[in-house]
C-alpha cells in the first residue's frame, strides 16, 4: 500500500467508541482518555490519539476480503501516544484484522511521530508477543530492557504445550523498545 492512500489525523469526540472497540478487538483494553480526543497541543502528561484512515483501496489489494467496503475514508487503526520529559510513549496502537500487512501501523507510528514532532519514542511489548517484536524492530526500535512478572499472563503455553514458568506464575515479562531519529 502507498502511503498516500493512508490518511492520518487527531482523532474526533465523534470516533470514541469507533476507537474503544478497536483496541479491544486487538486486546487491547483501557478506556480512551477525553482530554486526548481532538487535541492539538502535545506537552507533557498529554495523551494523543491519531487515527489511520483508507482513502481507497484497489480491488484485489492483499488482505482485504472486500474492498469495496474501504473506497470511502474508513477507520482502520488508532495509536495512543503519552507525551513524556524525554520525548513520548506509545501506549496502544491497533489496526484491523483484514488490512494488517499493508503498512498501515508503520505509516500511523512514522506520521504521528513526525506531526507531533516525536524525536524519541518508548514501548512495552509482550514477552510472547513476537509478532510485534518483528514489527518494532523492522521500525527501527531497540531492544533495551525487560521487566519481569509485568503483565497479568494470557496463559500461553509453549509449542510442547507446557506452560512457561514465569507465565504459570500468572505474570508475563515486558520487553521494553526505543527508538529515537
């Protein structure tokens, strides 16, 4: 996907619940902290959303069943990012299922990094998440810690089928990334 097909913007009073859902649907729980929605300034302890909208998609694009459901501007990611001293965090970040693959998470963390003139960047990711740590790394982030027994477990189990021990224990480790331009 050309990044020219993605638009990305605040996000609007109007897109509260549109946002909600979608970070659930990534299993990302958490409410959406009002004083970020429509906010413009970006200082520290704000929050920001910025949403990632398809402008148009052509038929047959990879990952998408029906693509004429997206040839209207159509919400398909959000990312939250909390401004800190140093630079800001990037709390959540979703997209959609179907357009997964297409750029669109890379597009809504470059662009909002840039818009919000962001020159440092910190995330926590799931130990067991490495689907994610391809992603962040392919971005450029580094590795650069680890907190043990942070996150309550999902319960996974190994491909033996036998539980970790740190995540029988009910807590997962949180592997921590930066990344700074």
């Amino acid at each position: 996907m050309h990044h020219n097909q993605v638009l990305v913007r605040e996000a609007l009073s109007s897109e509260i619940n549109t946002l909600e859902e979608l970070f659930l649907a990534a299993g990302l729980g958490g409410s959406i902290r009002i004083q970020g929605i429509e906010s413009r300034k970006f200082d520290v302890g704000d929050t920001a959303y910025r949403v990632a909208l398809i402008e148009s998609l052509s038929r047959g694009e990879r990952g998408v069943e029906n693509p004429s459901e997206y040839l209207s501007p159509t919400l398909v990611g959000a990312i939250e990012l909390r401004c800190e001293f140093e630079g800001a965090s990037l709390d959540r970040i979703a997209v959609l299922p179907n357009v997964r693959g297409l750029g669109i998470g890379r597009t809504l963390i470059c662009r909002s990094m840039k818009e919000l003139g962001i020159h440092h960047l910190e995330l926590e990711v799931r130990e067991s998440n490495f689907v994610a740590q391809k992603f962040y790394q392919k971005l450029g982030f580094e590795k650069v810690g680890r907190r043990p027994s942070y996150y309550p477990s999902l319960r996974i189990k190994d491909s033996n089928g036998m539980s970790n021990a740190e995540l029988s224990s009910g807590r997962e480790a949180a592997l921590l990334y930066t990344k700074c331009i």
